[in-house]
C-alpha cells in the first residue's frame, strides 16, 4: 500500500517528498498509498456503487460536452462492484493529473485512521496539513465543508473543470494516457 | 391634449407603478423559500425526540451532510430544535448545533449513520465507518441538552 511518487509532476513530487520529510521530524510518519491514478482506475472507482441510469447518463453526458475519452474510459472499464470511493469522474480528480497524493499516518507500523488520537502530543493528519500549507499546497484537511484528511494537492481549486472545459481535459486526458 | 389631462395621464401612470413596485416589495420582503437554498450535499434531515432544559424546549434534528470533492465525505449534525421563546411566527429555532465530531474523526471514510431517540433528553447517535483499509468502526454518542454531545463508544 505504498503510491510510486516518481509519476507525480515534477512540480509537486519535491513538495510532496518535503511534506513527508518535514512530517517525520515532527516525529509523524506520513506514507503515500495514492498518487497518480489513470482516468481508467478512475473509472472503476467511479463506477463503483453507482447504477447503470447513473452511469449511462454521465457518459451521455460527457459525449455531449465532446470529452469523448472521458465517457469512453467509464464504458470500457465495465461493471464493478465496491462501496462509493469518489465523486470523480475520470479526469476531474487532481489524482490523474499527477497532482494529489493520499496518506495514512503510521503509528507502530500500523495504518491509523484516526484524525483525532494522539501520539505524544500529535495527530498524524493534523501535522501533515499544517505542514502541508507551509509548503503552499493545498492540505484537503483544511477543507471547510468537507475535509479529506488524507488528501494533498498541489492547486487550491477543487478540480481542473476551475480552468478548463470538460472537453479540453478529455483531450488532455487522451493526450496523457492513451495507448 | 391639456395639460391638465396629461399631468392626470403621468400621475395615473406613476400611481400604478407605485403600486406596481409596491406589490413588488411586498413580495421581496417575504422570507424566502428555505427549499429555494437548500445545498444539493444535503443527504437526510430526520427531526425526533424530545429536549427540555429549564423553560426552553424543543426536538432533535439530525442532519446528514454527503459531499466531498473526490473522496465522498459524509457528516452528521444533531441540531436542537427549540419550540419556547422561538419566532413570532411559531417556526421552531435551532438553539445548538453540533458535528458529531468521532464521525469526523475517522480519515477516508465510508459512514452508515443511525439514530434512535431514548426517552426525555436523550437521543443517541451511531455511525459504522468503514476506513479505507477496509477495518469498520462504530461510534455512538449522545445528545442531552442543548449543544451537548457525550461520545459513548
């Protein structure tokens, strides 16, 4: 369960490796289980929990702005089965723009889940985001409405659809990991 | 056309409108429709229970909050509804409201809220979490009077 940082961007792997080191002299371990995530892993995640009405209407949906790429990872990837994971679909999640990283805090080699327990003092994820905006990333901890714990991102807007449309992150998306 | 019969002609003309902006204003002045404003993360409203502390007096309300930019979050907030002392026009006050902070407390999760109320003063709250390692957690708490929350388990 540990994330390959080597796909990140350049402009975010430094930051995230600092993040982590400057965690670990605090004396909080901090791991990486998710870094880059394809639009293909995306979708199955997506996917996931979701019915075949909700699915056909966000490909149709997709098609229709011309993020074409998009709707088709979500069709190829086929059924799959799990609990709700994102609110993502493929190529809106800072995940497959090498731009995000999730972690868990490890408390005696175990992964520890808990935003509020401390060990001597400290909560693992709150010094990760307090370090986190030290570094001018954007800790998803700090999130006011909904706070992702885990969540690290090198841009402050929520997801790409901030800056582009839903059509060129498709081109983007098919420009960066199609085969 | 006289002048008299054209300034009769502008003051009909500035009287409807008068009253035209006033129909208006007194349709603007209405407090607006709540479900207007209500956010889409809005999951689940349930109002139970019974809470009373001194004079004050009311119900609990339960909300559930999803929402979350990639990975879904979900939160949970006791509301106490006040029925003593509220508006004018009889609609309860929320006098407290809190997160129900042990859901929150757990990083990435999947959360399965329930809630039961369990006599005067008394509503208990629990949630299943289920964390991305796959493990599941339960938290119950309890809320009493108002804006007080006990963390059972």
């Amino acid at each position: 369960m540990a994330a390959d940082l080597t796909l990140l961007v350049p402009a975010f792997r430094p930051r995230l490796e600092t993040l982590i080191a400057n965690c670990r002299a605090r004396g909080v371990e901090m791991r990486p289980y998710m870094g880059l995530r394809t639009p293909l892993e995306q979708a199955r995640l997506w996917r996931q929990s979701r019915s075949r009405e909700q699915i056909d209407a966000k490909v149709a949906q997709l098609r229709a702005a011309g993020a074409a790429y998009l709707a088709d990872c979500i069709v190829q990837v086929g059924p799959q089965n799990g609990d709700p994971v994102t609110n993502a679909v493929p190529g809106l999640s800072w995940h497959q723009w090498g731009e995000a990283a999730d972690c868990f805090w490890v408390v005696k080699g175990d992964a520890e889940w808990s935003t509020k327990r401390l060990v001597n003092g400290l909560n693992g994820y709150r010094v990760m985001a307090e370090e986190a905006k030290k570094l001018g990333l954007d800790p998803g901890g700090l999130w006011r409405k909904f706070p992702d714990w885990p969540h690290v991102q090198l841009r402050p807007e929520p997801s790409p659809l901030g800056r582009m449309t839903l059509k060129e992150v498709s081109d983007e998306m098919q420009r960066r990991f199609k085969k | 056309m006289s002048l008299a019969r054209r300034t009769g002609r502008v003051r009909a003309l500035a009287l409807a409108l008068g009253l035209a902006a006033a129909a208006a204003g007194s349709r603007a002045g209405e407090a607006p429709d709540p479900l207007a404003s209500l956010p889409g993360e809005l999951h689940t409203v349930a109002s139970l229970g019974h809470w009373a502390a001194g004079a004050r007096f009311g119900a609990y309300r339960v909300v559930v909050l999803k929402g979350g930019v990639d990975r879904p979050v979900t939160r949970l907030v006791v509301q106490w509804l006040s029925d003593a002392g509220g508006s004018e026009a009889g609609v309860p006050v929320v006098e407290a409201s809190r997160d129900v902070a042990a859901v929150a407390a757990y990083a990435g999760a999947r959360v399965l809220p329930a809630w039961r109320a369990r006599g005067n003063n008394r509503l208990e709250v629990s949630a299943r979490i289920r964390t991305p390692d796959g493990r599941w957690r339960r938290v119950v708490v309890l809320a009493t009077t108002p804006g007080s929350l006990i963390e059972v388990r």
